[in-house]
C-alpha cells in the first residue's frame, strides 16, 4: 500500500488538454485590491470572482491577510489579490496588515485602488494613491458605492480624483449592486500582458477549507459584536475530522485578549456564542457545500495582537 493518493491520470490528461487549447493571445496576471478598510474591497473581489472568498462586515479592518480569488475565462485569467485596509496602525497585527497589503503592489501587473463615494477623501488616501502611482502596474482608480451618493456628487468627487494623478482609467461603480463591474473587468483583461495559466480553471481561491471556516467564524462574530471587541477576535480550527455521509465535525475557538471581552463574546447563558456558531455553522454549510458539526469555544489570550508568536502562529506574517 502507498501513503499516496492514486494519481487520476484522466483528470491530469483533460487538464493538460485544457493547457493545449490556450489561444496563442491568452492573457493572466495580477490584479492587487488595496485602499482604506471598509471601501468594499472584499465585496468587489466576490463580486468579480462570482463566489464568497472573502468575508465581508461594516466593521473596519475586516480583511487581515491577503487573500487570492480567481476568475478564468477562455481568453484569459485574472488573479485578485484582495488586501487588508491600509490604516493608521496601533497595533502589530496592524503593522503586518499594512506590510501585507502594499506588498501587494509592486507584484501586481494591474492595481485597484478603490475610493468610498460616501466618504471625505483623506490624506492616507492621497498617499496610497501616490505609492500605486508610483509603481509599475497599470493604475486604476475606483469610485465604489455610488448607489449611496447623489450622481453630483459622484461627478464631483472623479473630477478631484482624477487630479490625484496619472490614472489609466477611472471607474464608478458599486461592488454591492454591481453597477460598472462588467466594465471593469473587460477593461482589466485588456491591460494584462500575455501569460499562462497560473492555476488550474476550475480553482477560485488559494484558500484551504480550514481557512475560509475561520474566516466565516470570525465574520459571524464581527456581525453580533461592537466597538473594541471584533479587532480583539481571532479563529483557530482546533480539530476537523471529515466523516463520509455524516457531518463534518469541526471544533473552533475563539481567542479574545481580555477576560471581559471573554464574557461578551459568550453572552448571558452562552446566548451570545450560541448566535455566533449558529450563524457561522449555517454560512459555512452554504459555502462548502455539505453539513457540517460546529463547536466553538473562547479563550483568552492576552494582547495577542502585540504577540509575535502569536501572529506567526496564526499566519499573521509580512508578505
Ligand atoms: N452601499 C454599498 N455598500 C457597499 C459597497 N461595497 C461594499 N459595501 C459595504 O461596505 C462595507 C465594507 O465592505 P468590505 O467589502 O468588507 O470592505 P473592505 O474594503 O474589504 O474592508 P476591510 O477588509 O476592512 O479593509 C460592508 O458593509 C459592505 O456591504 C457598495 O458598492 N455599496
Ligand atoms: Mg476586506
């Protein structure tokens, strides 16, 4: 017997086959989201990749690593790298977030920077604008949420955004309506150079099911919690046992770093975490696609986000 897993040699044919007929002028690369939290960076990466890669929430600083969608058509494939809000860091978690989401820049080919419509532009604004203009990507600038604003005011705010430099194109659009996504796109594989397939056409995200559970977990927490509590929370899966025709079992905890956040996240008779797992368990089941088992429990960990090991631990690293 090996330990390993038989190769399918008819799936790795219609793989290679599929390698074959790439057209001569087949194009890939690229393509980094970056910009304030809270824009609408990780609905638009859904939005353009078509499933749920990233979890999305009101809250800032949702997004704490980079996280790759991709989207593959007969012509082309556009890999979005998805990135943290760059902010005003109080944190080391904050710092390694910040790290994280401009190294996205210089490896792109194609850069998003995207603008909420809603909001006053700031200074950090004008900075991060300045550090994708400087690098070698084609620059485009998105205005997002521009259901949310009367159209002058959209027409006001791409008349000062364009005078923030040297943009390849501007875009309004709204990721949540989808209002100008189809435009963008068309317009992002036209700027990609020619290249191969870098993943397989049917894979959406370099993410394991392990991660996208945490991610999920830590969404539905974000969702029932308020003020200092969600940027307190982290998801670790402690244990996933797959069982065929029977649910999944998967154990999660949640780390808080105070004894009081503890006690929120529980809730009065554990109401508060019940809400939580239930809304994760349901999510998660929609996501994946079978039914799964969901324990969560909560610990605390004092002042893991200033805790390298920690933050290594957990895959909060520089990219
Ligand atoms: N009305 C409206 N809301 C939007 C739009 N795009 C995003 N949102 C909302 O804005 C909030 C933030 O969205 P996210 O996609 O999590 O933002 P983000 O830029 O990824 O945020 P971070 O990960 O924290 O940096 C959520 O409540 C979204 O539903 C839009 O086009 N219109
Ligand atoms: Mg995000």
């Amino acid at each position: 017997m090996s330990d390993y897993e038989p190769l399918d040699i008819e799936k790795l044919m219609a793989e290679q086959a599929a390698m074959r007929a790439l057209p001569d002028d087949f194009r890939s690369g690229f393509i980094a989201i970056v910009g304030r939290p809270n824009v609408g960076k990780s609905t638009l990466l859904n939005r353009l990749v078509g499933s749920k890669v990233a979890i999305i929430s009101p809250k800032p600083q949702t997004t704490r690593r980079q996280i790759l969608g991709m989207h593959t058509t007969d012509q082309a494939q556009l890999i979005f790298v998805d990135t943290p809000g760059i902010h005003e860091a109080h944190s080391k978690l904050g710092t390694v977030m910040n790290e994280s989401a401009r190294a996205a820049i210089p490896d792109a080919d194609v850069v998003l920077l995207m603008i909420d419509a809603s909001e006053r532009l700031t200074s950090l604004d004008q900075q991060i604008a300045r550090e994708v203009l400087r690098s070698d990507a084609t620059p485009f600038l998105l205005l997002n949420k521009i259901d949310l604003v009367p159209q002058e005011q959209a027409d006001a705010r791409l008349a000062q955004l364009a005078a923030l430099g040297d943009w390849s194109a501007i875009f309004p659009i709204s990721a949540t309506t989808g209002d100008g996504v189809l435009g963008l796109r068309e317009a992002i594989v036209e700027a990609l150079p020619l290249g191969p397939l870098y993943y397989p056409a049917e894979q959406f995200t370099d993410q394991r099911e392990r991660d996208i559970a945490t991610e999920i977990i830590r969404e539905a927490a974000l969702h029932y919690l308020d003020q200092e509590v969600p940027h307190a929370v982290n998801v670790e899966i402690m244990e996933w046992t797959a069982r065929d025709h029977a649910k999944s079992y998967v154990e999660a905890m949640i780390y808080v770093e105070k004894q009081s956040q503890k006690g929120i996240v529980i809730g009065r008779g554990g109401a508060m975490l019940k809400r939580i797992a239930s809304r994760a368990r349901k999510e998660l089941e929609r996501v994946l696609g079978y039914p799964i088992y969901l324990d969560v429990r909560v610990k605390v960990r004092d002042g893991w986000r200033d805790d390298e090991s920690w933050l290594n631990r957990w895959g909060y690293v520089s990219k």
